[in-house]
C-alpha cells in the first residue's frame, strides 16, 4: 500500500503514463520520428484543448434545454457536450498543425500529431478523474489506462489519418483527379472521430446512469449486455480502426520515400534507454513531490538522469533520420 504522502504523485503518474506509453508507440511507428519539441507541444495542445472543450461543454449545457426522456438524454449528452465539442477541438488543433508546422512533411506526420493531441487531451482528463475517484482511484486508473486514453489516442490518429489524407492524395492512394477528394477526407476527419465517440459516450452514460432496478430483470440483463456490447465495439473498434488506418499509411509513406523502416536493430539501444528513462521519471516525480529533502534530492537526480536519457535518445533518432532523408534525396553516383 502506498503511504498517504505518496497517493498525489502516484494518482499523477498513473494518469500520464498510458498517454506516454502510447504516444511513443505512435512515434517509432514513423520511419523518420518527428522532433520531440513538435510532438511535446502537440501535446501541451491537446491537454490545453480540455479545459477549452469543459469551457464549452458547460456554455453547452446552460443555453440547451435537457432532453426529459432518460435514454434521449444520454445521448445528448454523449453527442452534444461529449463527442462534437471535443473532437472539434481536437481537429482543429491537428488541421492548424497541418497548415502551420514546417515539419508535418510526411504522411505519418498526421498519425503521429493526431495521436499527440488526442494523447495529450486524454492525459489531462485522466487527472481529473483519478482525482475525483479519491479512494478508488486504483481501480479508475486501471480502466481508462486499458480504454478510455487508448481510445482518445486513436480518435486522434484517426482525424490525423484522414488530413494527411487530405493533403497528400495520390500519394496514399487517393484519388487525385476526383475534386472532391481532399472535402470527403475532410469530412471525414470530423465526422468519424464524432460517430465513434458519440457511441462509445452514450453506451457508457446510459451504463452508469440507468434508473434503479433498470437491469434487475431478465430484459434488463439482455439489453445491458448489448449497451455494454456496442461500448466494447465502439472503444476497441476505433482502436483497431485507427491502426489500419496508420498502417496503410505507413505502407504508403514508404512508397512515397522509396525506403524502408529502420531495422529492427536499431531500436533496440533506443528501446532500453527510453524505458529506463520513462521508470526513471515515475520514480523521479514520487520522489520530488512526496518526499523529504534527501529524497527530493534522490528524484532530482533521476529527473536528471531521465531528461539525459531522453535527450540522448532523441539525438540519436534525429541524426540516423537525417542521414536516411539525405540517402533518399542524394542521387546515385554515375558509374565511373
């Protein structure tokens, strides 16, 4: 059990690191990783968008009369003041990334950004909830870690599929001579995070907030089953959904690069210095808040360790990157 001093930064930790986790498996998944500083400030972003979409959300809620039937309700609440605010703001953040940043170059680049901001809006709402949860915050953190941040990953690279889509047609496959391409993608980066997320929201509120004695009956059991169904499909669904959608791209960038991924081998100095530095910053963030001042010094130390380990790592990616990009784009020496 952990003691009463170490509960705030455990409850912190346990929020942040599925989005890390996650966020740095959409990273490697790009055959040249984008800079860290571009990827850390979509997050930031994407955290940022959840105090805007509560912010909304609450606005929402004051000036639109409620729904009186019970299970109507539930899905107003889902689609209107859950699912449309937030995706809105979470595709505007990757599309204003899309048009502004010098780096998003490459097809991945939307996967990757997509999932940063989506990661980001997940970590920050993650927070919140461990925090409300108080005394079973455990078992919270253990729910929306398997789930609920996965799933807002996914609705993200999923928008971000759909943009780089949107913006670099025949180079996925598109179909570049149809002038509707790029508003059909367009349309679909909006529309399919908001169906999903909609679905997946109105299956969980109609769960949690059923009148009593709603599922005692032999009915009630049938028809919660398929509510918690059409929950596991929607959550799971989009999940998978958003990983063939970046696997597809992710073939296709290859073509485009005419290049392979980096071999297997060349992760795996990477792999063991981003895990120990990852451990490392869980560790380091208990220490420093909970601690004393000898153990705030211990966390201090490996909050050095961790950012060294990060930094190394990142220079390593970005140099083996730009010498990939510079084979690519070198011509081949004439025959002598």
């Amino acid at each position: 059990m952990l003691t009463p001093d170490l509960v705030p930064a455990a409850v912190i930790a346990a929020a942040i690191a599925p989005s890390l986790i996650l966020l740095w498996l959409f990273v490697i998944a790009d055959s040249r990783p984008e800079p860290a500083r571009v990827v850390l400030g979509a997050v930031l972003l994407g955290a940022l968008s959840t105090i805007a979409a509560i912010v909304v959300e609450l606005g929402l809620q004051k000036t639109i009369p409620p729904i009186h039937n019970h299970w109507l309700a539930q899905i107003q609440d889902a689609f209107l003041y859950a699912a449309i605010p937030e995706e809105l703001l979470k595709i505007g953040l990757i599309s204003w990334l899309a048009m502004r940043s010098s780096h998003f170059d490459e097809p991945m680049d939307g996967v990757v950004y997509g999932a940063a901001v989506g990661l980001g809006f997940a970590a920050l709402e993650n927070i919140l909830y461990l925090v409300g949860a108080k005394d079973h915050w455990q078992s919270v953190a253990i729910m929306r870690g398997v789930l609920s941040v996965p799933f807002h990953g996914a609705l993200g690279a999923i928008a971000g599929a759909y943009i780089a889509r949107a913006r670099f047609g025949g180079a996925l496959g598109g179909h570049t001579h149809s002038p509707t391409h790029r508003r059909d993608m367009l349309i679909r980066a909006w529309l399919v995070p908001i169906v999903l997320h909609g679905t997946f929201d109105a299956a969980l509120f109609m769960l949690a907030k059923a009148p009593a004695g709603t599922w005692e009956t032999s009915d009630g059991v049938v028809k919660m089953l398929i509510v918690l169904l059409v929950a596991l499909v929607a959550g799971f669904g989009t999940i998978i959904v958003a990983g063939v959608l970046a696997r597809r791209i992710a073939r296709h960038q290859k073509i485009l690069l005419h290049s392979k991924r980096v071999p297997v081998e060349h992760w795996r100095d990477v792999w063991g210095k981003c895990l120990l530095g990852v451990g490392a910053s869980f560790v380091a963030l208990a220490l420093v808040i909970a601690g004393n001042s000898g153990i705030r010094v211990v966390g201090s130390g490996l909050t050095v360790l961790a950012i060294g380990m990060a930094w190394k790592s990142g220079k390593h990616l970005n140099a083996t990157a730009k010498r990939r990009h510079s084979s690519i784009l070198s011509p081949p020496l004439p025959p002598s």
